[in-house]
C-alpha cells in the first residue's frame, strides 16, 4: 500500500488562504513558515514542498490576487459607450476589492513586501482599464496621455477602495463618493464634446450595497 500523500490539493489551498490573511493583516517579521504551517495545520515541510519557501507562497498568494482582479475585469462586457464602459470596470475593481479585501491589501499595500511576478505577462489586470481609455482616445471622449489617465483613475480608486476597506466610508456614502469620483476623473479628462454625457451616465448600479 503506498504512503499517503499528505501535502495535497487541500492543505496547498489552506496555506494559500492563511497566507493571504496573514500577508495582508501580520507585520512581515510575523510571518514565518513555521506560523504559516502551524495556521494551516500543515508542517514547515509543506510550505517547502508545495512552494519551495516562503518566497514561493507569496508568488503564488500575489499571483492568485493578480489573475482574480484580471478575471473580474475581463468579464466586463463592452457597449456602445466609452464611458460606460470605463463606469462599469471601475465598479468592478470595487466590487473585487470589497469581496476580496485580503488579495487587494496583498495587492496594492500589504504589510508583505512583494516582488512583481514574472507570471503575470498578459493577465496584467491594468490592460482592460487601459484598453477601455485607448478607445476613449480614439473616439474622442476623453484627451490625454492613455497611461496618466489610467493612473489619475486608478489613484481615486484605490483610495477609495482602500478607505472602504478601513471602515473610513460605509454605506450610502461610500456609494456617493465611489460615482461622483470616478465622474470628476472622467470629467477632468473629457473633451468638452463629452462632457455634457457624463453628467448623464448611469452610475446607480454600482453593487454599492
């Protein structure tokens, strides 16, 4: 009869998950394998097997982070509108950072230190915000250089999602200041053929609540 295997498909998902949780609550001396093993009800052995280290888990945590906002991103479905489609990935990248506030703090500002996995290639989750700006451009909605509009957009929202996050806004404010953000941005970069458009944008189903 041959050896169990101990360090499976379940005990990987459990490391993953109390490695999340840790690398986005603990201070980075914290975290430890042996902390990690013992909060995954594994052995240190594990973590070395399964990832080859520490340094393998937090790619794989970072990675996991990266393909999940990616996914949820790709699933936006495109429409006739530049802007609404821009709308409509920015409610998104709110709702997977509210869902899933230890990947986003992982992220975009963990206590972890982490390194750029070079894993990510064309799942970087930037390409469909700055893609949906590209068209924009091209259609002459928004002026501007593609790459600082999509900072300028992705700075308000990850503000917001990370206030969000701390408990700093809740409710119906959070969901006024999510659709009157995202619509300043758009408006400072719009052309003046736009922006009487924006202030009719739909921006109610936002999944604020």
């Amino acid at each position: 009869m041959g050896r169990p295997r101990t360090n499976d498909a379940a005990v990987r998902e459990r490391l993953v998950a109390c490695a999340t949780e840790m690398f986005a609550t603990r201070p980075p001396e914290s975290v430890t394998i042996r902390a990690l093993a013992a909060a995954a009800g594994t052995s240190t052995a594990a973590v070395y097997t399964l990832f080859r280290g520490k340094d393998g888990l937090i790619r794989e945590v970072r990675d996991q982070a990266v393909a999940g906002l990616f996914e949820e991103l790709t699933a936006v479905p495109g429409s006739e509108s530049a802007l609404a489609d821009l709308y409509a990935l920015a409610t998104a990248y709110r709702r997977w950072g509210r869902e899933h506030r230890h990947l986003y703090t992982v992220l975009f500002g963990g206590a972890q230190s982490f390194v750029p996995s070079d894993r990510v290639g064309d799942r970087d989750p930037v390409r469909p915000l700055v893609a949906a700006i590209d068209r924009a451009v091209a259609d002459r909605v928004l002026a501007g250089d593609t790459t600082l509009i999509a900072v300028s957009l992705w700075v308000a929202l990850h503000g917001l999602v990370t206030l969000e996050l701390a408990g700093g806004l809740d409710g119906a404010v959070a969901d006024t200041a999510f659709r009157s953000t995202v619509d300043a941005v758009l408006r400072g970069w719009a052309t003046p053929a736009a922006f009487p458009g924006l202030r009719g944008t739909d921006t109610d189903n936002d999944d604020g609540g």
